[in-house]
C-alpha cells in the first residue's frame, strides 16, 4: 500500500548558467553601466581611449565654452541635450540668476538626464528640461520664458536666449543600446527611430522604397559612391536586425576589404538614420528659425558630424550673415584638438561652427 505521507520529489530546476568573465549579455556585459559599481572598468575603458557603454563624452567642451562665453544670469538653450555633459559644464557659469533649458526627443535618454543633472543640484530655478524635437525651439522657447520681451521680426513673440547650442548626430547612448537599432556591431532590431514613440523604423522604410528612392537617401545622407548598387541590392526587401542589414550590404560589395566594407555598413546606417528621423529636414527648421531665437548679440554653436549637416550650417550662416542676422560668423571650421580625437575616437569627425547674432 503507498505511503501517502511521503512528500512528491521536488522538480529538477537547472542552475543559472555562469555568466564567466565574458558574458553575453549586454546588460552584463558593460559593467560600465553601473559606474559606481564598478568605477574601476570606466576607468580602464576611458584611458583605453574608448567610450564606456551607455554613456557620452561632450566633445570639443572647451571650444564650445570659449565660443558660447556663459555668463552669470544668461539663458541657455541646449537644444540636444543628450547626457548633459556640455549642459553640465554650461549650468555652473550661467549662476548666479542663470537658466538653461534642454531639449530632446528621446523619451528613455531624457528623464535619465533630467535626474543625472537634478543630482548634481542643478534644480528647476537653474533648469528646465523639455521633449522636444530642436526644431520646436520657437515653441520651447515661447511657453518657457513667456514674459520676455519682443524682439524685432520675432514670430509669436519668442523671447530670445543668450546662447544656443546643438550637438547633432546620434549619442553614444542611443548607439550603444542594441534595442535601439543604430550600432552596426551589436544585433538589434532595425529600428533607429530617436523617439520610439513615432514615425516608422528603418526596416519599415527599406522595405517601402523603391530602388531609385533608396539611391537618392543613400547619396545624400551619406555620400555613398555604390548608392545605385546598393540600393538594388536593399530596396524593397525585409531586414529584421542590423547584423542581416550589415550581411546585406557588405554580400553586396564582395570585391571590398573589411575596412572598406565596414565603411559601406556604416554609411547605409547613418543614410538610413537621417531618413528614418527626417534630421535634415528638422535642421534647416532649426537654422530658419535660430536667429529670431537669439536676444541681440546671443552666440550660437552647432557641432556637426558628417558633410551633409555641416553643409546645411555653413549655408545658412554665410546666408544670416550676409543678410544682417548675424555679425561675425566662424569664417573657418573648427575642428578637436588632436589630443581630443586620441582619447575619444568618437571626436574625430565633429566640426564646430558658430554665429553670433547682431546686437
């Protein structure tokens, strides 16, 4: 007869799998991701010349300062606000009196920075931090510092900052993520979309656009000398991840060497990104609008990354320049200094203009 007393043998439940020195996992894998943790890696990664995963390094902080010049009782706009390093060294010399309002689409990065900055005793007086796309600076401004006086040809009474900075491109927290779908090195979906909330990711508008269309983005957004090649290849065909999309592109150029192949990858990437965000279009918003956003006399400083923005910022500031916007522009283009693009290779390609309103 059984024993009913005896209890039923457990279920055998396997052990968590030893993660080793090399895990996988790409929350377990950049202990940068827990700076206070493990303060020891960010240091290593940082003299390594790298960036630590899920953080940015400003670029060009000193030169940006020396243009922008931030003085005790200014208003500041950081219209990419990003990890808030650049806003981080502007906020101390804009007090005492001081503002800076920072603008970001990104609905994950931005309350990440709201709360690094609110840390750091940066509180509502001395920062305001708005979602915002840069091309709505009008509007930011407008409902932030309403009581401001009118300026001169000013739309909707938008009162002006003393300084405005952009820091365009894509950050290295939005690169370093895999779910975000921007790093051609990690797999991820192919999504790209710097606000997740809206628009359609990238793998969507490679499979809507036809070959001439594709061409055309890859031309243009990236100065692709095989967009016609390429664009055959990719138009028009599903790619659920980045590392398919990278396979793709690098099958469709066999006769290139790894270096010239990554390039190519890189390139699609960054030709589909500006696309996918409509960041062109978004700039020359941006630029149309900056003067009326200055006060007499405001500086403004924008940091581009590949030829096609800082085609667009040199244009119009030779255009606001010769139409009595603004009194000095940067004649040249100012570049990091080498010691910069040593320690955060990510530097290298940056360009830094600025314009300076007249007073």
């Amino acid at each position: 007869m059984a024993n009913d007393s005896v209890p039923a043998p457990a279920p055998h439940r396997r052990r968590p799998r030893y993660s080793g020195s090399y895990p996988r996992r790409f929350e377990e894998k950049y202990k940068e991701h827990d700076p206070e943790r493990h303060a020891e890696t960010v240091a290593r990664v940082l003299a390594s010349g790298k960036t630590p995963a899920g953080t940015h390094r400003p670029i060009m902080v000193r030169e940006v300062l020396e243009v922008l010049a931030p003085r005790p009782g200014e208003l500041a706009v950081d219209a990419t606000l990003g990890h808030g390093g650049h806003a981080q060294e502007i906020l101390p010399r804009l007090q005492p009196g001081g503002h800076l309002v920072g603008l970001d689409a990104d609905p994950i990065e931005l309350p990440k920075t709201e709360a690094r900055l609110r840390a750091l005793g940066f509180g509502p007086e001395m920062f305001t931090a708005r979602r915002s796309n840069f091309a709505g600076l009008p509007q930011v401004l407008a409902a932030v510092n309403a009581s401001g006086k009118r300026e001169p040809g000013a739309p909707q009474n938008i009162p002006g900052a003393d300084l405005i900075l952009a820091d365009l491109g894509v950050s290295s927290m939005q690169i370093d993520d895999p779910a975000r779908g921007f790093s051609v090195k990690l797999e991820g979906p192919l999504d790209m979309r710097m606000n997740p909330e809206r628009g359609q990711p990238a793998s969507a508008l490679l499979e809507r656009l036809k070959p001439e269309a594709l061409a055309a983005v890859l031309a243009e957004n990236a100065d692709e000398a095989d967009a016609a090649l390429l664009a055959r290849a990719l138009a028009g065909k599903t790619f659920a991840t980045t590392t398919e999309l990278a396979r793709a592109v690098r099958a469709a150029l066999p006769w290139l060497r790894k270096d010239g192949a990554d390039l190519a990858v890189r390139r699609v990437f960054q030709a589909l990104r500006i696309a996918v965000n409509d960041e062109f279009s978004a700039l020359e918003t941006f630029l149309r609008h900056l003067p009326a956003c200055l006060k007499p006399g405001g500086r403004a400083a924008i940091l581009t990354f590949h030829s096609g923005e800082d085609r667009r910022v040199k244009t119009a500031f030779a255009a606001g320049f010769r139409e009595g916007f603004y009194s000095d522009i940067a004649h040249e283009v100012i570049r990091p200094a080498a010691e910069e693009r040593h320690s955060n290779p990510r530097s290298a390609p940056a360009k830094l203009r600025w314009a300076r309103r007249v007073a």
